[in-house]
C-alpha cells in the first residue's frame, strides 16, 4: 500500500491509461489472494477494504481509459481516515484517546482533553491532505502526484507525529526510562514531586 504511488506512477510511465489500470488490478488481486487463506473473520475486515476500493477505482480507470480514476486512491484513503476520527468525536471517547488507553488506561482528564483536541487537528490534516491529493490527481502529472503521495505527505504525517509527541512530552511531563525520555526530561524537567506529609 505505502508502494502504491510508485507503482501508478511506473506503470502510467510505462503503460497505457488501461493497460495500467488491468496492471494496477492484477496486482491488487495477487496481493490479496496472498493475504486471505487462513485468514479469520475478524482479520478480513481489516484486510478487504484496501484492495476493493483499488479495484473500485482501477476498475473505473479502465473502463474510462482515464488514469485520474487510479490517482484517487490516497485521497479515499485520507477520506476514510476523516470519517473514522471524526465521528469518533461524537462518541465518548476520540480515536486518539482510544490509543492513548492502549498504554495508560486511567487517563487524567486533561489528558483525554488533549486527546480530543489532537484528534481535531488528524481531522484537519486528512481534510487538507486528500483535498491536496485529489487536486494532483485531477490536475497535475502523475510524478508530482507521486511525488506528493508517495513522499510529500508522509514526511507531513511524520512531523506531525514528532511535533505532538513533543507538545505532549513537554505539557505533561510524562516521561519513561528510553534514551529520547532522558533527553527530553533535561529539556523539560518533571514537576517537582509533592513532599510527604509527616505524621502529627
């Protein structure tokens, strides 16, 4: 999947509109016969939605003679990941809180407030980044929509990564025994601890 906008941006080089969007499909179709023997219920849910809405698009790229249709996919992508974080802000608890919880369950309720808040801003960059990546798709060459999907936009989702890992290290404090923790406490020291009351 990370692959996928080389692979487009070869095999529109190299190939026909059609001819790659069969390509794009046979691949896809491999891939997923490769995923699915022995794979439980639970896991084909994780696994079928990639591979179908590839299939979808390339699909409709063939039919069309048009390679717009395969250009789309990191732009669906994007836009499931808007609808998963958004409406995860309607339920009790955000998508951001729901990993947080995986490593600290009691959670503080500052803390669930910052994850609401982080949640927003994911809302906002998958809003900004599959706008971005549509309008390549729609009106750009394929190299620099590739250039965007496939390298642009992850060195965007990893310095988002690293400056909220940073915001959050630096308001709470939170640190473990790692080697950035270490760094980081000396940037930003820990609260002092509260002195123990001495018995009357």
């Amino acid at each position: 999947m990370l692959a996928y906008p080389a692979l487009v941006y070869l095999g529109l080089r190299h190939l026909e509109g059609r001819a790659a969007s069969v390509a794009l499909a046979g691949l896809a179709l491999g891939l997923l016969a490769l995923r699915l023997p022995g794979a439980s219920k639970r896991a084909l849910l994780g696994l079928l939605p990639a591979p179908l809405s590839i299939l979808a698009l390339v699909a409709l790229g063939a039919l069309l003679d048009d390679p717009r249709w395969v250009l789309a996919w990191p732009a669906l992508v994007n836009l499931a990941l808007l609808l998963a974080f958004g409406l995860s802000l309607r339920s009790e608890r955000s998508m951001v809180e729901r990993f947080a919880r995986l490593q600290d369950p009691l959670l503080t309720p500052e803390k669930v407030r910052y994850c609401r808040s982080v949640t927003g801003a994911w809302c906002v960059f998958f809003s900004l980044n599959g706008g971005l990546a549509l309008a390549l798709a729609w009106a750009s060459s394929a190299a620099i929509w590739a250039l965007y999907t496939g390298v642009i936009s992850y060195a965007l989702m990893a310095g988002l990564f690293t400056l909220e890992y940073l915001l959050r290290k630096r308001r709470f404090r939170d640190y473990g025994s790692g080697l950035h923790d270490r760094i980081l406490s000396g940037l930003w020291p820990p609260p002092p601890a509260a002195p123990l009351e001495r018995p009357r």
